[in-house]
C-alpha cells in the first residue's frame, strides 16, 4: 500500500507537509502525502526509491491514514459509501 505523494500543497484535513527534515535523503521540492488516496501498485511499477521517511514521522502520517479511513463509513445493506461530515 502507499500514498502519492504530490509537490502540489492543497493544506486539507488528510494531508501531511513533507520536508527535508522528514527524510533520510534530500527532498528537492516541499512536498504533500495525500493520506486519504491510499492504493495499492504492482512491484514492477516502482522505478528506484527516492527517499525514506524518518522513523519519528511515521505516526504523524499512520494517524492521518486512520482519520481518512475513520471519516468513511460502509452501510452493506444499502451497498454503499458515504463520507462523514469534518468539522475543521
């Protein structure tokens, strides 16, 4: 499973800010992990790893996967997806 990750800042409620600080590696641009479109890929399609988050981050990030994930709720019944009112 991953995140994108986009050098567009949208600042919304599942986003997280990803700086040079936040990485073992250099990041060029500031950057935005968009939490709430995770997904899955094929291995065949990751070229080469670019970075690699900091151990201390990684809560920061797995809270904001759970917030889009908690903001959604499945009713099977009426076999549907409905997302939860956020207050901000």
């Amino acid at each position: 499973m991953v995140c994108p990750i986009t050098s567009k800042i949208r600042e919304d409620s599942f986003a997280v800010l990803l700086t040079k600080e936040m990485l073992s590696s250099s990041l060029e641009i500031e950057s935005e992990v968009r939490c709430n479109k995770v997904t899955t890929i094929r291995n065949n399609l990751i070229i080469s790893k670019i970075g690699e988050l900091l151990p201390e981050y990684y809560d920061k990030i797995l809270e904001k996967i759970k917030s889009a994930f908690d903001n959604f709720s499945i009713d099977l019944s009426e076999k549907s997806i409905k997302a939860k009112h956020i207050d901000s």
